[in-house]
C-alpha cells in the first residue's frame, strides 16, 4: 500500500451542514453557508505553511478555535474533506484552522515534528507557524484565548502532542490520532515511520524520561498543563498501537498520575476506553483503543467525541422536568470544580461519585445564586434553566461500579461561583 495514502487518515464523508446543523444558544441562524478559505499572510511562517480556516456562519462573539491537522501526504483542504470538524463547527459554531504541513521527510506533507528548532518553544518551524495561524484568528474574528485546542490524524496526531508540550499556555486541550509522544523522533533521518527507531518498537523509555522530554521544552513553565485525549487502533502497523502506552506513560508523568487508570469502560462497541484523573476527579488524561482498527482515525463519531472532550458540544437547554428533585445524598455524592475562568464566564466539572454500591443512573442537580446561568453542558443531558438546573446520565455512563465515578462539564455565563449541588437517582 502506497505510504502517503495510508498515512492519510479517512472517514466517513462529512454530514451535509444544513442537515447536521444544531443552532447553539445565544447564536444567530446562518445567513449563508460557511466555506473554507486559504489565508496568505497570517503572521510568522518559518514553516512555510499554507493556512485554510472555516468560520461558520453562526457562532458567538468570541467563538473557540481547533486546530484540526491532518496526517502524511495529505493537505488542510484534505482533512477538511474528510473529518466532521467542519460540520461539527456548524452545529457548535467553533472555528477550524486547518494547516497545511509542507516539509519533506523523505515524503511530503509531513508536519515536523522531528528537528531541534520544532522542539523547542518558539524554535521556529512548523510549531510556531500554527501558533501565528491561531493569533491570526484571535485577531481577524474575535477567537477566545481562552478556548483553543488542537487535534490532528497520524502526523497531525503527532504534532498535537508537539503543540501540547511547547504551548501549554495557548491550547485548552488536545486529542491526537495515531500519534506518537512528544520527542520520540531523534531527526529527521528517524522521522519516515517505515524504517524508524521511533514507530518500529525501540523507543521503550520510562514515564519519567517522557515526561522530562515535555518538562524541558518549556523550561520553568509552572501553570496549568492541557487535557490530553488519545486515540490509536490495535491493528495498526503503520504506527504501532504500542505506542499508545508510551503517550500515555508521557502524560500521565507530567500530571503527576498513577500510570493506573482510575476508570475503564467501553462506551461504544469496540472503544475501550482508559481515564486517568487527578485527586479531585478531573480526567487530565483519557485513552481509547480502537479494537480491530488500523490506521484510519478518526471514523465513525469520534470527532464528536473530541470535541465533547473540549467542553465544545453543548446542548439546548429544555423546560424544567416536571418530576420532584430528588433529595441531596441518596445514592451518589457530586462534587465541583472549577476549571478555568475568564470576564463574563467560567468553566466547570463535577464529579459525580458511587458509594459503597453500584449507581444505575444519576442526576445532579445544581443551583447558582444571581444570573448565572449554563450554556453548555458535555457527557451529560441538561434540563431546567437559571432557576434551577438537573444533568442527567447519558446512555454510556450512567452505571457507575461502588466506588467508583464520572465527570461532566459545563460552560457558564455570569460570576463563577460555585454552585450547590444534590446527586440522586434517575
């Protein structure tokens, strides 16, 4: 099989944007259809990178920007093509910026993830090109600082690791496809993954020396670390599924984690699914091994599932249930925390938590003093308004083992005080 072809990542083909759109609160409808255009002078360039972006019709006045990379041989307007983040932008209007990678590592279109100047922050290369890419939108559309992240298939999967590690302090979050962890390509002789040291099994090191490898491409950074969501297939040779492990081992070291999960579950046939989350619940690293797959993420939903990670997949707000709360305690214990702040809003987890038996669905019902109120909601069904709001279980993660726990999120409008929280049964 041609290489360039298997290291470009597919997927289904993207849901017409018309059908697929979910008008997000607060946003006007469209006037228009959104369509990709190519930016030619976005800012420093030492990567000599092309830059296309998609900024939907309807979104808010300071819309949250993914930088979506797509893999070896391919182009931005290719992921484009190919990926749902387009269409996923339509219905919770975040704008993409898709790059496209130039160098030529013994192929083409390759994101360099290999040389000295790309490993260090502000080194130069392809790094700091995606870095003007994104100022260029904070600048040209309003792009919350707050609220930019990064994804990417097989060497943009790689480069999203990169972006984590040297920019900490600019992207929110990240999930990488088929990637492999920060540092693990010595240059760019060791770069092409069918003869390298890196993708053919010789890059064994410890959580530890992962983790020294992020820590010192930021020397002296001490401020919040991105989430990190992986992704990788077991039947994949291209980029072994092995090296899901070392990522891991990576990130978990530099949150200072247990390299045992403290969650497993399967939340769509064949997605096992690993999490690994601080003392107080937050996940800061989430793993999932694609059963049967090779080289060909993302596919069937998991876009979706990235940008839920992000915090970016809201829901609209519906009436108030009918039916009584239920009483605080009962057969979960919720707990809240907050995440990131910013002027006018605020972002949120709760962790909702089993006791000594198993949970077979739960609500959490929450209350804010003064105009606060919720905009969106992920991994979990909102209901009720600013007078009182319940998140209810989705299909997969209602049923928490004793002991046990899950975590949903939330954007919130207004002052971000902490809210009172009761967890109860369905």
């Amino acid at each position: 099989m041609e290489l360039r072809r298997t290291l470009l990542a597919g997927s289904a083909a993207i849901v017409a944007a018309a059908a697929a759109m979910l008008i997000v609160p607060g946003l006007a409808p469209p006037a228009a259809a959104a369509s990709l255009t190519e930016v030619a002078n976005f800012g420093d360039n030492p990567g000599g990178m092309r830059m296309h972006v998609y900024v939907p019709d309807a979104r808010p006045a300071q819309p949250a920007i993914v930088v979506a990379m797509h893999g070896c041989g391919g182009s931005g307007p290719g992921f484009y093509s190919s990926s749902e983040f387009a269409s996923l932008a339509d219905q919770h209007g975040f704008i993409v910026v898709y790059p496209t990678a130039t160098q030529q590592a013994g192929f083409g279109n390759c994101f360099d993830t290999w040389s000295d100047a790309a490993k260090r922050r502000g080194g130069g290369s392809d790094p700091v090109s995606i870095v003007s890419m994104v100022a260029y939108v904070q600048r040209q559309y309003g792009g919350d600082r707050n609220r930019v992240y990064a994804t990417g298939s097989s060497s943009g999967g790689m480069m999203t690791n990169h972006m984590l590690a040297l920019y900490p302090d600019v992207f929110r979050a990240g999930a990488a496809f088929m990637g492999v962890p920060f540092n693990c390509f010595a240059n760019a002789a060791d770069y092409p993954p069918g003869s390298s040291r890196c993708t053919g099994g010789a890059m064994d090191r410890t959580p530890r020396q992962w983790g020294d490898a992020v820590r010192q491409a930021y020397p002296g950074y001490t401020g919040a670390r991105p989430p990190v969501q992986l992704w990788h297939g077991t039947n994949d040779t291209l980029v072994p599924y092995s090296l899901l492990q070392e990522s891991i081992e990576q990130w978990t070291d530099v949150f200072g984690l247990s390299q045992t999960p403290t969650s497993a579950d399967t939340p769509r046939s064949g997605w096992n699914r690993r999490r690994y989350a601080d003392a107080a619940g937050a996940v800061r690293v989430e793993a999932y091994s694609i059963q049967g797959a090779g080289h060909s993420l993302p596919s069937g939903g998991m876009a979706a599932a990235a940008v839920a990670f992000f915090g970016l997949s809201g829901t609209t707000p519906t009436p108030p249930p009918t039916t009584t709360p239920p009483p605080a305690g009962g057969d979960c214990v919720a707990s809240y925390r907050q995440v990131n702040a910013w002027a006018g809003g605020f972002q949120g987890e709760v962790t909702v938590r089993a006791g000594d038996a198993a949970v077979n669905g739960w609500v959490v019902n929450l209350g804010f003093a003064g105009s606060t109120t919720i905009t969106q909601v992920w991994n979990g069904a909102l209901s009720g308004g600013s007078a009182g709001y319940a998140v209810r279980n989705l299909s997969w993660n209602g049923a928490i083992p004793a002991g046990g726990s899950t975590v949903f999120g939330f954007l919130g409008a207004g002052t971000a005080a902490a809210p009172t929280l009761a967890c109860g049964g369905p």
